[in-house]
C-alpha cells in the first residue's frame, strides 16, 4: 500500500466521521491557552 492511498482511505475516513478532529481544538497546550485567557482579565490603557 502506498502511502498516497494510505493518505486519501485517512482522508475519506476523517470526513466520514460526525465530527472531525481539527488541530486547533484539542490538547494540553489549547487547554491552557483557553484558561489563562478567561481566567485573566485585560485592562486596556485608555489615551
């Protein structure tokens, strides 16, 4: 099996799926992100 072919059966399953895991949604370092930007509140300096 070539890894093209192997390539588009990841493809054709990932868009099969109800819901496709994007990179953006998920993991530790997301996690984080989300927590210390509404855990934080931002004090904008005014002119």
């Amino acid at each position: 099996m070539t890894s093209n072919s192997r390539f588009i059966k990841s493809v054709l399953t990932a868009a099969k799926s109800d819901v496709p895991a994007m990179p953006w949604a998920r993991g530790a370092h997301r996690k984080a992100f989300i927590a210390r930007r509404s855990g934080a509140e931002v004090l904008k300096k005014t002119a």
